[in-house]
C-alpha cells in the first residue's frame, strides 16, 4: 500500500538526508521495518528547520531567534498558487502592492523585504534592480522558511525586516508519483504532476510540471504559465550526495498596476464609489503581452561525517529574460488630481526590458565538538564556517510613449492609436554587483539549560556600474535558557547593512556632482522571546518582543539645501524604527485538528527623515498596519464512517495602513474569511476551496512611498469571492 504517510514517516527521512539514510541503511540491516497501514495526504504543520536562519539544522527550542516554516502541507490545505497567500500566515509579514515587474512583495516586521528573497539559500533578486526577480511558481516549492531580523551574518546586504527563502522540492529515494486538477472562478485552470523515485541504487530522480491558465477579476487580465523542473541525486556514497536541478518558468501575463484613489493632494484622496476592483488602469492590447522566461541551474553536493559533520557545496545559476508591456496612471495639474470630475483617468504607455543573470557560491563546513566543561557544565559545539560569493548582473531598457484616457464612469478607453501604442526612444540601464563573505559561527551549549549563539561575518559588497564599494563586518549574539524541554526564554542582537548609491560632498567640485557614495545604512535588532511546546510536543508557541532599526539612512545634507536639486549631496543621518511584539502557534492541536496562527503589533516610525520631508517626521511607513493576524484551522476525521473528511476555516485581518509617509489618505482596515472541505480515501482527493467569503474588498499601499499623490496611482486591490475545486491523486 502505497501512501504518502508512510514515506513521510519512514521514506522521506531515509531519502533525502545522507546521515539519516546512512543510519537507517545500516540499521536495515539487521531489522525489518513493519509496513503500516496509513491513509493517503497526510498532513504535518510543524517543520522543525533551522538551516535557513543557522545555516545548519539545530534544536528550535536551543536556538536565539525567530523563525517558522509554512511547508507544503498548509499550501496544498490553502490551495496555495502564489507567494502572498503563503505568507499570510505569518505574523508580521506585510503585503504590498505588486512590483512593477508584477513580482509579488513584502515586508516583515515593518521593512521592505522584497529585496531578501533566497531559493535554497541563493539570492534571486539584486538590491539595486528587479529585473533578476524569479517569477513566482509553488509547484517546485518544498516550504517557505521566514527568519525575522537582520540576516547579514549568512546572506550578507540586505533590508533589516528578515529573509524568505524559497525550499525546492528535492528527489527522493522511495516512490512517489502524485497529480492534480484545478478550477475556479475567474476562467482559472490548473494542472500539476510530481514524480520522485529510485532509478538504482545510486540515482534518484524528480520531475514536477505544471500549467496555469487563468483570466482575472480585473478586467483585461490574464496569465498563461508553465513549469518544467527535473532533479537528479546520485549517492556516490551512504554519506555523500550530489543533487541537480534545472527549472524553467516561462510566463505570459498582463502587467497591471492595480487601483487608484479618488481626490487630489489639496483635499486629500480616498477610495470613492466609483471606483471599483475591477477597473483596469492599463491599454488593452497593450499590457497583456508582458513574457517572462526564468531558468535556474543548481548543483548541491553534500557529505556527512560520522561524527555528525558535514561539508556543503552549492552552486546556482539564474537567468530572467523580461519584457514588459506596461501602462500606468497619472496624477496631472497643480493638485495632482488623478481622476477627473468626469472620470477621466489619464494613462501613459511604457516599455520595459532586460536581462538578469545571477550566480551565487555557498560553502559550508559545520563541525560538532562535544567535551570540556565551563562552570562544572559539559559543553557541547556546533560550529560553522562558511564562504560565499554572488554575482548579480543585469542590463535594462525603457522606453515612454502613448497617453490614453479611461473613464471611470463609462469604463471606456478613447486615444488609442489606430496603428497601436508607440514608444522610444529608449534609454539604457542596469547593475553590476557582486559580494563575498566569510562567516565564523558557533553555537554553544552549555550543560543541559543554556545555549550561546556567537557569530561574524565579514563582506565585500561593490557595484560597478553605480560606484559602489563597501566592506563590512556583521555580527549575531543570542543567549538561551531551556527552563524545561519545551520551555525556553531567549534574548538576541543581530546587525546588518545596506548599501547605497546616494553621493556625498565632492570637494572638487563644491557640490554633490561627482561625490562618492556614502557609507551603507546600518541595521540593528534587539529581540527577547520566549518558545514553548505543547501537547506532547505537537503544537510550537513563539512569541518575541523586538527593537528593530535602520539607521545611518542616507538624506540630503542640511548644508546643501539651498542648492540646485542636481547640485545637492547626502549624508547619513535618517533613521526608521519599529518596536513590536509577535507571537506564532503552529502544530496539533491533536491527531484530528491541526492549526496555524499569528499576531503582530508593529510601532513602525521614521524617527529621522530628509530635510525636504521634515513633516513627516514620526510618521508611520506606508502600508504597514498596527496590529495584523491569522488564524487558520482544519479538522479531520480519523475513523468511523466518515474518515477522510476534512473541514477547514481561517480569517486573515489587520488594521489601516497609510498610503504614504505623509500620513493623511489611509487604506481602511479588513478581515477575510475563507474556508475548506475534502474527501480522501485509497490516494484520492477531492477539495472545495473557498477565499474570501464575506467579499471583502480592500487595498494595499506600494512600499516606500512617500507621496499621497504617488500612493495614490499605485494600489493594490483584494480578490473577491472565489471558489476552486481540485481534483488530485497520490499513487
């Protein structure tokens, strides 16, 4: 009997990890597993992962910081089919509106962290351009890992708010074969297949495809997707693999700005009735022919010692080719109204394309030395020591042309061209950048209650192309007390950094023209916790108090301010903060129900601000809501007539958020309500999903606006009311 809790249990932790398969190779030798009869889609909440934010597995409840796992059991419950619907259940994680390259972005724990997403620890994004940013697909994905807090000390530069890091399904040495069917509302169809197994003794394969084609509530909006992902693992040894993938995502969708706000900057703009979360802000004919080819090579070898050692090398290659047909509103006159008394909204047509290739080197080497004492206490080490090196280029075009008109009350479009939109000229742009790091890492128990987390980094970070050249060091201390084995207190500190391209006094010239850029802004985060294990273990509670800071935030020097604009320099004197509280539950409630949930609350200020933006000081960033949390539960049931029913509910919510710095027009607060019901029985599933119950409809600010007449041509809209039945089927 084929099923998947069984390789879970049993297959799954001989296949993919060499020390455990090695272990259990040898202990097969002299013993015979009893097959156990067990129902088909198991699901299990908790994942008890730590290589994302320690570069090595480790006890959670040993470990100084805040991290969770959203693996692929509450994707396939949630009928997830984008990043944003993952991260939803995670507390503190903040939606923002699209990208202009239609990447999906967030914040965590009140900053941007867009710029911190990983695939299986490789950056796929570059802080000075989007191009390079993977389009997003979940059928390769294994689980999201979330580490908040500064990541400098394993992944070098970046935004203070934490990292996402995409886990790719990897090939596996006992059969598995699984497919899927799905439709819904909105012409929304979807297939997906996953095949793992055995090819002999020594290789192991995986290939998962998939293909989506879906319309959209917004008008004119529609996506054509396809994935192709084939894996190989070749066991030179019980202790040694090396694992390789290849993954190709083309895309072809409509680039869509999203909403827009009523009103004009003197009386202030609001989400009027006339608008609506259907009405398009783009050219049809135009924007929809935006394409996307992503492919992505990785080589990952691994050998484990004896002693409970390893060495780690893993390599990947990316490259994203975008072209972008774009069009977006505007805000015209001296009151930057952008709908007019008669609806009219005025729309300019652009052109965006590029390249973005990326290759990242990661090696580990992670020792455990167990002896001595301290204080009469044994003393136990799990020592990392890990080199790294990225290259991220990438080379863009830009091009404005055609302004149409749409009419908010007729829904028309006048002004197209009869022979098309138009643009040019073209300009050029792009980035060069590249980063290197060293990183000495040790976690230290001491006895059976406490454990020392202590490490630095140091990183070269240059961008050729922006003049950008900085050295580092970031380092991480945390401290833990185990009061019991499912109760632990734990304090923190982390730094990072940022660069910047921002310029500073050129003495040659007497002004900024020329300068050279300034130090990168300098991120700090203290955090205290507490993790606590209840239920035997089966439900994970982890809640934090945090100081989190950006400081050394470059502005425009005072002393340049009566300069001409081009003439002026900066310096380093900004600073944004947020003091919060988060807490997470994840786990069993028992062997029917299983549970995720979160809540934050986030005091996020600029507590120093450019000279020209001296108003704002105090003020809120935008889109970043008070409080925000997730509660999402399922039942099923386990014997009796009626084994293999699951129902399932969660609600989403959070509180209003500005749409800018400027703190006047604010999104109203919202609360979304979905549920879930599906049959299983010998391998087969068949899953109602409905989202959005009520029909809440809300908006979401772009990040790092500080304009309401900005914000308000750049909105992010809710998706109504939908329902998808699946149909899938594990063999």
């Amino acid at each position: 009997m084929k099923k998947r809790a069984l390789v879970v249990a049993i297959g799954a932790a001989v296949g993919c990890h060499p020390a455990a398969w090695s272990q259990s190779t040898q202990q097969n030798q002299t013993t015979t597993l009893q097959e156990v009869q067990v129902t088909g889609f198991e699901r299990v909440y908790k994942e008890p992962t730590t290589n994302t934010a320690l570069g090595f597995e480790a006890d959670p409840m040993s470990t100084p910081l805040t991290t969770i796992s959203i693996p692929i059991d509450i994707l396939e419950d949630q009928q997830v089919n984008n990043v944003e619907d993952a991260l939803r259940n995670v507390a503190g994680v903040t939606k923002f509106k699209q990208g202009n390259g239609g990447e999906e972005k967030f914040s965590i724990r009140g900053f941007d962290a867009s710029q911190s997403l990983y695939k299986d620890g490789a950056r796929i994004n570059n802080v000075f351009n989007a191009t390079n940013i993977a389009t997003t697909e979940t059928a390769n994905i294994e689980r999201y890992d979330i580490l908040k807090g500064p990541a400098a000390i394993l992944y070098g530069q970046g935004e203070p708010g934490g990292v996402i890091n995409y886990v790719t399904k990897k090939p596996k040495f006992t059969e598995y074969r699984a497919a899927e069917v799905i439709a819904g509302s909105d012409d929304y169809y979807r297939v997906e297949a996953d095949f793992t197994g055995p090819l002999s003794d020594t290789f192991a394969y995986r290939l998962i495809v998939s293909s989506e084609d879906s319309g959209s509530h917004r008008d004119f909006t529609v996506r054509d997707r396809q994935l192709v992902a084939p894996s190989l693992t070749w066991k030179l040894s019980p202790q040694t693999l090396v694992t390789a993938q290849y993954e190709y995502i083309t895309d072809t969708y409509t680039q869509d700005r999203g909403q827009v706000l009523d009103g004009n900057n003197a009386t202030g703009y609001s989400y009027s009735g006339r608008l609506n979360g259907t009405q398009f802000y783009g050219i049809p004919g135009w924007n929809e022919n935006t394409e996307s080819d992503y492919n992505r090579f990785a080589l990952l070898a691994e050998h484990f010692f004896d002693n409970g050692s390893s060495v780690t090398a893993n390599y990947s290659r990316t490259r994203v080719d975008k072209t972008l047909f774009d069009s977006s509103p505007r805000a015209l006159g001296p009151n930057m109204q952008v709908v007019a008394d008669n609806g009219d909204v005025a729309i300019r047509a652009s052109q965006q394309g590029g390249q973005g290739e990326s290759d990242s080197m990661v090696l580990k080497y992670q020792w455990q030395l167990d002896g001595g004492t301290l204080f009469g206490q044994t003393i136990g080490h799990k020592f990392l020591l890990q080199g790294d090196y990225e290259r991220i280029v990438n080379n863009t075009i830009s091009a404005s042309g055609t302004q149409i008109t749409y009419n908010v009350n007729t829904g028309q479009y006048s002004g197209i061209p009869p022979g098309g939109v138009v643009v040019g000229p073209f300009t050029q742009g792009g980035s060069s950048a590249r980063q290197q790091g060293l990183v000495i890492q040790d976690l230290i128990s001491i006895g059976e209650k406490w454990n020392l987390l202590a490490g630095l980094r140091s990183t070269q970070f240059e961008d050729r192309q922006a003049n950008v050249d900085s050295d580092d060091v970031s380092p991480r201390f945390g401290l833990v007390y185990k009061a019991t084995n499912t109760l632990s207190y734990y304090g923190s500190w982390a730094k990072g950094f940022t660069p910047t391209t921002a310029t500073g006094f050129n003495p040659a010239t007497g002004n900024g023209i020329g300068g050279a850029p300034l130090d990168p802004e300098r991120t700090e985060q203290y955090e205290l916790g507490i993790k606590k294990q209840l239920l035997n273990k089966q439900l994970d509670i982890t809640a934090a108090i945090f100081d989190l800071r950006k400081t050394d935030v470059a502005v425009t020097d005072p002393a340049s301010s009566g300069l001409p604009a081009g003439e002026q320099w900066s310096t380093n004197l900004g600073e944004t903060q947020t003091l919060g509280f988060d807490i997470q539950a994840i786990g069993k409630v028992n062997d029917s129900f299983r549970v995720v949930a979160g809540y934050a609350y986030l005091d996020n200020q600029l507590v120093a601000v450019d000279p020209s933006l001296a108003g704002q000081e105090g003020n809120a960033l935008p889109g970043i809501p008070e409080h925000s949390g997730s509660l999402f539960g399922v039942y099923e049931v386990q014997r009796g007539q009626y084994k293999g029913l699951g129902l399932g509910l969660g609600v989403f919510a959070q509180t209003g958020s500005f749409v800018s710095t400027e703190n006047r027009a604010k999104y109203d607060g919202w609360a979304q309500l979905d549920a879930l019901a599906y049959y299983k029985a010998d391998g087969w599933k068949v899953q109602l999903n409905l989202k959005n119950i009520t029909d809440e409809e809300y908006n979401f600010a772009q990040a790092g606006t500080t304009t309401d007449s900005f914000g308000a041509v750049r909105v992010g809209t809710s998706t109504p009311r939908t329902v998808n039945v699946s149909l899938s089927v594990e063999f």
